[in-house]
C-alpha cells in the first residue's frame, strides 16, 4: 500500500484542483467497483452494487494550499491561503504549481521580530525577474511542495489530510472480496474550504449510513494539547468534533468490528475540526454518520506524520464492516 500512498500524496490537488488525483483514483479503483461517475463538483463516486444497505464512504481528495492574489511589477507574489494554512509552517518551505512552477515563501522586514508574521506580511518568490517574466498568473493555485518519505513504521508528506483517507479508502475496495450492500466510495472535492463536496454528493449517493475516512489530531507529542489519541494505537473512532456528533448506531458498529477483529481502537473527542460527515450528516432528512480518524501529527503543515499499522488496521476494520450485514 505505501506506493499507492506515495503516488496519491505527491499527486497535485489543492482545493477546487482535484483533477489529478481524480483520475489517478479512478484508474487505481479499476477492476475493484463496478462503476464511476462524476459530477459538476468533480465529486468522485466508486460503486459497488448490492443489495444490502446503500453505505457512503466519503475521503476527500483535496488539500489545502495558497491562490496567487497580485503580482508586483518586481514579479514576487501576494497570496491569500486555500484552506487553514498557518503562517507559522510557511517560511523556508517550497509550493507547486499546476504546471511544475516551484516557489518560495519569503517575509518582510518584520515591525515586531518576536511576534509571528501574519499572511500579509508573507510573499512567495517564483525566481521570476519581472512581471513580464512571470510564469503564473492571478488565481493560479499552488500545494506545499515535500515529497513523501517512508520512516519504516511512520511516514510524512503534506498532505495525508485527506490522501491518507484516500488510500485506506482504495485498499478497502481492492481487498473487499464481497458484500451484501450498494456502497458509494465516494471521493470528495472542496473539503477544506467548507465540506462543499460532501454536501452535493450525499444527495446523489442517499446513503442509509455514512462513514467518513478522515485524519485527526494527536496528544502524544511534547506538551501537545491533552488528547487521548496517539500514533500507533489504532483507528481513532470518532465521537465527538466541533461540527457534529457521531451517531451512536455507526460508532457501535465500528467499535463491535475493531473488537471481532482483535484491532486495537481509541476513542475520538477533537475539540476544534471537523470531517465531510457533519454536512452528511444533515443532508435530506438526515443520514447516522460517524468518522474513522488515522491519527496525524502536525495536522495542516507541509509535513504530516501517520503510523503505518494504523492506516492497515483501518483497512482491516472498513473491510470487516462491509463483508457483512449492517442492523440498524
């Protein structure tokens, strides 16, 4: 599974620029779904038919990043972020562009040197001479530029929001060998600037149950905010975020599967966040919805760190759920 991680991390897609990875998707669920489809959002739908219950899995496929706002006629760039970009995790890193661009964040003379400088206070730096000579234009997107880079039983890459649910998400297609239910694999556009292609797709999908594949955060790292979640320990099942709470019917459901399986689990209570399935959640006349988190370090910056075993014991627990019958 690493090198379909490895090629769906380094695949370029910051929000509302999913087309490459959409089609990477698409030919990597070949063979395992009985069909795709699209729609006007680039919302991508794998489909398993069945007869069982109509089950929604929904991983998004964008990431967050910056959109070039003006160009100075020295030809550096003013941007304003695509999703939570903190400026903190900017200096001395490196974006792309659609076409191969690569840029670098540089700063201006800061008024204050102990305070941390906001947006605007930050340029990025294409090695253009001028505007003439500028490569990229106003409204170009760009993503953080780092490679993915196997640790062994970690790996990092700037993007496992959301590749990494991605991922899971293919695997448990490829490795799923029968079920009784339709399933919507659905990958989703938009997340990180407002759930935007959750809320249309569930529409399409009418799911009986949903359950998004997310990352969330961790409290194992120095003086980390308290959370009882670390790497390593497992899927995170979720219980509570900032924008829903899961239904009890779909947390049960997982946690009943984690334990037939003998897979270690942790419960999930993420104060600030949220995943595709809270707008599930209260699309039509409501959907129980409930999320399974890979734990991530370093959440929204140009390096995010997961635990292999934790990624294949979501695989394992998504599989488990699907093979069999779903009592509501």
């Amino acid at each position: 599974m690493k090198e379909l991680i490895k090629r769906l991390t380094e695949a370029f897609g910051p929000a509302g620029s999913e087309e490459e990875v959409q089609e990477l998707i698409r030919s990597e669920v070949a063979g395992a779904v009985d069909r795709t489809e699209t729609d006007v959002l680039g919302n991508l739908y794998a489909i398993r038919q069945g007869d069982g219950k109509r089950v929604m899995l929904a991983a998004h496929m964008d990431e967050i990043g910056v959109m070039v706002t003006h160009i100075d006629e020295k030809g550096f760039l003013r941007f304003t972020p695509i999703g939570g970009v903190f400026p903190l995790s900017l200096l001395g890193n490196r974006v792309v562009f659609a076409g191969g661009v690569v840029g670098t964040f540089g700063q201006e003379k800061p008024k204050d040197p102990q305070r941390i400088p906001g947006i605007d206070a930050l340029y990025l730096d294409v090695g253009a001479l001028d505007r003439a000579s500028m490569p990229v234009k106003v409204g170009d997107a760009a993503a953080f530029h780092r490679e993915f880079v196997d640790l062994g039983q970690r790996m990092l890459a700037r993007n496992f929001d959301d590749r990494i649910g991605c991922a899971a998400l293919i695997q448990t297609l490829r490795e799923l060998e029968a079920s009784p239910h339709t399933i919507y694999a659905v990958f989703t556009t938009q997340e990180e600037v407002g759930l935007r292609g959750a809320t249309t797709s569930s529409y399409i999908a009418q799911p009986d149950l949903a359950i998004a594949i997310d990352v969330t955060l961790t409290g194992d790292t120095p003086e980390a905010p308290t959370m009882a979640v670390s790497l390593g320990q497992g899927p995170a099942i979720k219980v509570k975020d900032r924008g829903m709470l899961a239904h009890p019917a779909v947390r049960e459901l997982m946690t009943k599967a984690a334990e037939r399986l003998g897979i270690p689990y942790q419960l999930e209570v993420l104060e600030a966040g949220t995943t595709d399935a809270t707008t599930i959640q209260v699309s039509r006349a409501g959907v129980p919805a409930g999320v399974l988190s890979v734990p991530c370090r370093y959440v929204h910056t140009p390096s995010q760190m997961v635990d292999y075993g934790d990624v294949e014991s979501s695989v394992k627990l998504l599989v488990e759920i699907l093979s069999r019958p779903i009592e509501f």
